[in-house]
C-alpha cells in the first residue's frame, strides 16, 4: 500500500468517521475504572501498595532511553530493537539526511517521531504522521535534516491473535485529525483501527491521571513527550513500554503532561 498522506475525505465520509471515533471513545472511557480509596493506616496503604504495583509490574518490559545504542550504520539508517518476538519486531531508526528509507520485508506500521520524509506519491510527512508499509510501498527518503522513525514490523502473522492478525490485513482507515476527550484532562487521536484493535496518539495535561485498565492483547507504547507513572514505573520521551496480553495498569498519572503513542486493544 503507498505510503502517502491520508486523502481529504468527503463531508459524508468525514461525518461517518467523526460518528465512528466518537463511539469508540466513549467505549474506551466506559472500561478506564477508578481505584476505589479506602481509608487505612498509613503502614497498611504503602505495604498494600508496595504489594499491588510489585504484582501489576509482573511481566512488563520497559526499555529506557539511557540504554539505547544504536547499531553501526547500514545503507544510511542506524537502528535500536525494542523487542523482538515471534510475532513483531518494534525498533526505533534514524535515516540520515537524503537517505531512503529501508523497504519493509513485510507489512510495517511507521510512525514518524522527528524530521521529515519525502515520497514521490504525496505531499511531505510531518512529525506524528503515521502510516502503514508494504514491501511495494513508494519510497520514502529522509529530508534534508535526515528523519527518526519507530517501525513495527510484522514477523509471522499466525503467531498473532486474530483481532491483532485483522488489523494488519485490514484495509487503512481515514481518520479526521481531530483529538477526543477521553476523561478529565486526556485526549486521544485514532491513527489506524479494526474493531477493537487500534493504534493512537494520547495527550495528557498535567495533573491527568488515567485510570485502571487490562489488555486482552500486547500494547506498545512509546514516549513522545512529558512524563508519565504508571504505578510506580517512571515513563519518559523516548521511552518503550510493553504491556504483555493479561497485564493490568494501575494508577496512571502525568505531573507534568504527556504525549504517547499506544497500539492495542480496546481496555477491558
């Protein structure tokens, strides 16, 4: 599928997706639940707390910027794996100036963190532009001041459950740019979805907090700005988060404001 910027959907087409992102958040703000405060002893709430996040951290990977070392240069990109299963390969890639961007063996979703990219098949991409890849993608190559990606690659699609296995099949959706509120002080951007499976940008101002919330499947999550705890893991720009199919966050709350990027499933 070309890589290129989203067409200007017709006013129907627009005023069905805006009908569609607005049920999907409502949907999404209905499963965020609220961590019911009970009144104790101090010694009680910190041991209990102690005891919750140690339990609700179980099985998270958290790749932090400080530990990043990207590769030697191969044909103008350096790259950093996030992780690398049997399913999806996720890393960060800077492409130097003027240089194209590697083709994807398979699909790939790209996300562009800084810089720009050209294409022959559309305008320039921006920062925060996001698209999905395939290996006969129109190429993309760095502007002037060379392009930083993240790149998700797709490995072996029968290693995915179906909602994840349709999301990558899937025809891409035009979304209006348009951020929704999501509870008090969050906001969420749709940049791809297939029923419940869906990838996003979220913006928290400071003082948001986020509420308790599962995965049926893997969510990925990066960093773009701010700071964000969830329980007690610290999360910053350029940070990876991986929350594994099972897991729960507890307690999310930005102090200064955030923006992330999340792909996932629909809270349960």
């Amino acid at each position: 599928m070309p890589a290129s910027a989203p067409s200007h959907p017709t006013r129907h087409a627009r005023d069905d997706s805006l009908a569609r992102d607005a049920d999907l958040v409502a949907a999404m703000a209905s499963n965020l639940r609220r961590t019911a405060v009970v009144p104790a002893p101090a010694w009680q709430r910190l041991g209990a707390r102690v005891a919750a996040s140690a339990a609700a951290s179980q099985g998270f990977l958290t790749v932090r910027r400080e530990t990043y070392r990207l590769d030697v240069p191969a044909h103008g990109a350096r790259r950093q794996l996030l992780r690398d299963s049997a399913s999806c390969r996720v890393e960060l890639v800077q492409v130097a100036p003027l240089a194209l961007v590697p083709s994807p063996p398979q699909s790939q979703e790209l996300l562009l963190l800084d810089g720009t990219l050209t294409t022959s098949a559309g305008p320039d991409w921006v920062p925060h532009q996001h698209g999905l890849r395939t290996g006969d993608a129109a190429p993309l190559r760095a502007g002037p001041t060379g392009a930083r990606l993240y790149l998700r690659t797709l490995q072996d699609t029968t290693q995915l459950p179906p909602q994840e296995a349709a999301w990558w099949a899937s025809e891409d959706e035009q979304h209006p740019a348009d951020w929704w509120p999501l509870s008090d002080g969050v906001d969420v951007k749709r940049l791809r979805g297939r029923d419940d499976v869906l990838s996003m940008l979220v913006r928290m101002q400071p003082g948001a907090a986020l509420g308790d919330h599962g995965h049926a499947i893997e969510e990925d999550c990066l960093m773009l700005a701010g700071e964000l705890f969830l329980g007690d893991i610290l999360l910053r720009a350029d940070d990876y988060h991986l929350a594994p199919a099972g897991a729960r966050h507890v307690d999310g709350l930005s102090e200064t404001g955030a923006l992330l990027f999340v792909h996932g499933r629909l809270p349960d």
